[in-house]
C-alpha cells in the first residue's frame, strides 16, 4: 500500500485500523513538509553501529508526535537516518526515510 491520502482515510474511517506508510519523494508537498520539522530537537530514541559487507553503518531513529501534517490522521513521524561509508575510506554517504503513523 502506498502513502496515499484516500487509503489512509479508508483505513481509519471505515476498517478503524491503523497505517504505517513510507513517504518518498513522489510526495513532494507532504516530503518537504517532513523534512522541515525540527530534526535537530527531536532526541534520537536508538543508534545502532555495524560493520559488515565491507563498509562500516550508523543507523538512527527519531520520532515526533505532530497534529498539523498535510496528510489526513498522521500523529507520529519516525525518521530513520543511514550514513554508511566503505572500510579504508573517510567519506560518509547518507539517506533518510520517513514514516507516518
């Protein structure tokens, strides 16, 4: 299921369930509206550090309970921020990803 608006007001209206959605970036509006909350202040709630497949891995996660989203029921947003680089090198990639709740 995809992060649409009509499948979230099913699933809360009419089946009274919850939804997890991933929001990629062909939600522009509700992506940018994502990445513009205040990150920096939001604690980070786990870390985990690996090694493996010849590169090293940072993961984080991050939540916050929001009320005024582009996106119809959405009260939490978990961010989950990668930075991995190759062993033997310096330089760090990063992604991210965002989900409703």
């Amino acid at each position: 299921m995809h992060a649409q608006r009509a499948h979230a007001v099913y699933l809360v209206q009419q089946r009274h369930a919850h939804y997890l959605f991933t929001v990629k970036d062909n939600q522009p509006t509700l992506a940018a509206q994502l990445r513009r909350l205040p990150w920096k202040q939001v604690p980070v709630l786990h870390r985990q550090s690996s090694r493996g497949h010849g590169r090293a891995e940072i993961r984080e996660v991050q939540a916050v309970t929001v009320d005024d989203l582009v996106f119809p029921h959405a009260r939490q947003v978990v961010r989950i921020r990668r930075r991995r680089r190759p062993l033997g090198t310096k330089r760090w990639t990063s992604e991210g990803a965002f989900l409703l709740e």
